[in-house]
C-alpha cells in the first residue's frame, strides 16, 4: 500500500516538474483574457509542444528565484509570513536541517501563531518523530494550526503562502531533499505576485499539498468542528417551523425567494448550495412538487462531516425521485475547485460514493442546466474573513454568466436588537449555556463565543466582496420579521462587462 502511495506521489511530483518545465518553456498557453485562472488539469497532454522560448522570455524574471541553502531557505519562510495579506500557509518539512535550534524555531512559531490568529495555518510533518512533543503542543494550543505527520517518504518540501491584496496570489517555495542525507539540497521561490502564472502553479501545489496522505494530530483544536459538535440538534432549532419568529420568518422567506428563482430560470436548473448543512434548504426544494420538473439536481458542499451525516440519513429516507437529484459532498468551501464554470470534479474524498453509485450522478457536467449557486442562512457569516473571501470566489467560479448566485445573510443594523434574541435560543447550537453580553459587538455586529463566531452585514460590505470576486449584483430583497428588515436575499451573476 505505502509502496504504491510513493509511486503515486512520485508521479504526481514528476507531473510537477513536468509542469514546471512546461509553465518555464511555453508559460502557460492560454488566454490571458479569461476572468480567472482555469482548473488545474491534472491529466498529462496528449502531446508535448517542443521546447523553444527560453525562460525569461515566459517568466518575469525577478518572480524566480534560487535558494541555496539552509540559511537562505529559513530567511525566506520568515520573510514570507511577515508580507502583509497573509492569510494561509501550507507547508510541507520533511528535510533535516543541520542548523536549526529545535527550542527557537519552535518558540518562533508559536509567537507566529499567537500573534497572527486569522492567518490559517497547515502544515505536514514527514519523519520528523522527535519533534512530537513540540507539534503535539502546537496542535492544541493554537486554533488557527492544522498539524498532521504523513508516513510517505517525500523528497520534496514546501512553503506555500496565500495573500489577500492587492489580489490574491500565492507565493511558493519547492525544495528538493536529498534522498541519502535528507538535507535541503535546493530551493526555488515562485513569486505570484510578480508574476501571475506563478500564482496558477501554486494552485497545482496546493493540489498536491491537499492530496498527500496524512492524519490529523491528535488533540488538534481546529478539527472540534462546531457544527460537527451540534449536527443532531440542529434541525430542532432552525427550521420552517422553528418557535422564533425570527428564523420562521427568515427561513420561509429566504425559501419562497429561492423558489422564484428557480421558476424565473429559462432551462432546467441545478442548485449547488455553499454550506448545506443538513440540507434543510435542498431537502425542501427537492420536497415542492411544482418544482419537481424544473430542478434536475441539487448539490450541497458542506465541511462538517456531522451536519452532512444528518443531512445523508433525512435523504435516504426520501422517495426516490427526491433522494436520486440530491448530493452532499464533503468540502471545505474555500477550497471548492471540485466545482467550475461548467465542469465538476469529483474526488472519493467527497464522500458521497453510494449515493453517487445508487443515483448514477457520474456526469462532470451539469446536463445543460442553468445553475443557481447559493450560500444561505448566513453562512458566509459564520466564517472568518479569509475564509469567506475565498469561499464567495469559488461560488463565482463554480457558475457561468448564465448562472445565478443567491446570496443571503443577517442585517447587520438588526445585530443589536435579534442577535440578543436568536443566540441565546440556540445556545445549544453555540454550546453555551450561558451567553456573557461580552459575546456581542454592536460596533462590529459579530457574535463570539467559545468557537462560535457569526458577522452580520449591510449591503455595501456584500457589494464589495462580490466585486472582489469578478460579480455583479442583480436585485437585492429585504427579508423581515414583524416589518423590520433581518436579512439581505442578494442575487448576483458573474459579471460580463
Ligand atoms: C449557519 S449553518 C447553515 C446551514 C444551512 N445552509 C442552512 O441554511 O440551514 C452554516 C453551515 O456552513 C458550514 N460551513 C461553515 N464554514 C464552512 C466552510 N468553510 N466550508 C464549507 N461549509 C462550511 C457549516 O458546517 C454549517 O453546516
């Protein structure tokens, strides 16, 4: 098994290179035009154009840079969590390094951490066993670290940073290990703010990153999932029929704008929801008989293994011509490039393989539907703000300019008024008993406590990120409760101009 996990991860890192060469040679064939960078296709060419442009004809030539040794190599990690913007790491050590102070290094990190709490932080440990009590440490004091240890034995390390602004660009540092020694023999840095392509191949990283096989330390403080924590209570709290007026109100709603929606659609319609949840939402619109012939499937992407649990066992309860359109695919939101423009890439990751075996959804594509891409109830609140950014960019990603995004979230002039009455409602929701008032902030409209965390907006905030994400809004509706606006039902297409 682990022989076969090696081959596979050396051909992976050989396609790497490949594509290295390739981006280095020809510097990514395609049109510079298109809105955003296309999926990273990781099936080799059919045929190799030959090898003609030198380098820097491609490349900006100060985005490439060589890093000799150990020094070099730590300079750059610490250069590159001090650039502003940061907003995610994801690194790979699996060398020995000869002149590193184990009790420094890791005394920095846990500064880093500390001082840096939005920055998210990943990071896989290969053969490194010595160093458990330090990670082990790490892994529970810090809520914005995932740590893992992998049994693959890599020859390659890297040092992946995400940054927000002036647009978001990764910057990558790829170090190839010597194989006898373990030590770094050589490093380059891939510098995609210089130069966009490189930005482009730090998302071929990140693939990779993402598909090494790893376990989670154990005690790590991010993986306390709170929507895993509460999955089984929630459908007691938020529903059409909840006994607070507020969500009754907003849900119903939120449900009948949804509904037109899917009738004003001139083709047949597939609704992809962003943080389903356990599918209250597609499970309803699966439920209306008059929408039956108009919605030919309904996908929900959520990253709480529990709430998806929930939402699995209430389907398979269903009748069949319910439960064969409705997908839940397990996928943190902001990593979502399962899902593009037309295309869907399914990976057994996603876990919903009986449903996909029972129901025969092995299309990529969405059989010439519109789609209708939503995220709704306020989950792009419950994220942080790195998060969501990255999550309403692949909402606009995951749809074509014919599509439709339907975006809805709490009022933020409403916070100071039914934040103090829905949150002690849910409690069991929160997981507190007893909410402190200094949970609230009126001035930023946010709820925190424990790991609970939810942002109320106003318009211009949504106007903005949309924005950001290459959208353009289409209509705004208010959602009301007893004639005071609660919520924003937003909906916005990928914008053509
Ligand atoms: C407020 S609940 C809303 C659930 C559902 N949409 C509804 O309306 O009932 C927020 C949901 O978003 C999910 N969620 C939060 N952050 C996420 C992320 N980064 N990626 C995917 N799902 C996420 C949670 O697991 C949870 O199921």
């Amino acid at each position: 098994m682990l022989a076969a996990a090696d081959n596979l991860i050396t051909i992976a890192l050989l396609s790497i290179v490949l594509i290295i060469v390739a981006a280095i040679g020809y510097g990514f064939q395609r049109d510079r035009s298109k809105r955003k960078e296309t999926v990273p296709d990781p099936s080799p060419p059919t045929s190799a154009p030959p090898l003609v442009a030198p380098v820097a004809a491609r490349l900006h030539p100060d985005a490439v840079l060589a890093l000799r040794n150990e020094a070099e190599l730590q300079d750059t990690y610490k250069q590159l969590r001090e650039r502003p913007n940061l907003v995610r790491v994801q690194a790979i050590w699996a060398a020995q390094y000869k002149a590193i102070d184990i009790t420094e290094y890791f005394r920095e990190e846990r500064t880093f951490l500390a001082e840096n709490p939005s920055v998210e932080f990943e990071r896989i440990v290969v053969g490194q066993d010595h160093h458990r009590p330090y990670l082990q440490e790490l892994a529970t004091n810090h809520q914005n670290l995932l740590i893992y240890t992998s049994s693959t034995s890599l020859q390659f390390e890297l040092y992946l940073c995400e940054y927000s602004d002036p647009t978001r660009h990764l910057v990558g540092v790829l170090v190839v290990n010597s194989a006898l020694s373990r030590l770094p023999e050589f490093g380059v840095l891939l510098d995609g703010r210089i130069d966009g392509e490189l930005t482009q191949f730090g998302y071929t990283l990140r693939q990779w990153f993402e598909s090494i096989p790893k376990e989670l330390v154990a005690g790590s403080l991010r993986a306390q999932n709170v929507w895993t924590q509460n999955a089984p209570d929630y459908d007691r709290f938020v529903s059409r029929n909840s006994e607070l007026d507020f969500l009754k109100d907003y849900i119903r709603q939120e449900d009948t704008l949804l509904e037109s929606l899917v009738k004003s659609a001139s083709r047949d319609v597939t609704v992809l929801e962003f943080g389903s949840g356990t599918g209250r939402t597609l499970q309803y619109l699966a439920s209306v008989a008059e929408l039956e012939p108009k919605i030919r499937l309904l996908i929900g992407i959520d990253h709480s293994s529990g709430m998806l649990e929930v939402a699995r066992n209430k389907r398979d309860k269903t009748r069949s011509s319910e439960r064969d359109r409705l997908f839940y695919f397990e996928l943190d939101g902001a990593r979502a490039r399962a899902f593009w423009e037309d295309q869907v890439r399914l990976r057994p990751s996603m876990n919903d393989q009986a449903q996909l075996a029972r129901a025969g959804f092995a299309t990529t594509t969405y059989e010439n539907t519109d789609k209708i891409v939503c995220c709704l109830l306020n989950t792009l609140g419950v994220m942080d703000a790195a998060t969501r950014d990255a999550t309403v960019e692949n909402i606009f990603s995951a749809a074509t300019p014919n599509d439709r995004i339907a975006i809805s979230v709490f009022d933020r002039a409403a916070f100071p008024q039914f934040a103090r009455i829905l949150y002690p409602f849910i409690k069991t929701l929160v997981g507190q008993e007893r909410i402190s008032s200094e949970a609230y902030s009126d001035e930023l409209a946010e709820f925190r406590a424990g790991y609970y965390y939810s942002h109320w907006f106003d318009l211009d905030e949504i106007e903005t990120f949309v924005e950001a994400s290459g959208g353009e809004i289409v209509s705004v509706e208010s959602i009301t409760s007893d004639g005071t606006t609660i919520g924003h039902f937003v909906v916005a297409r990928v914008a053509t101009g």
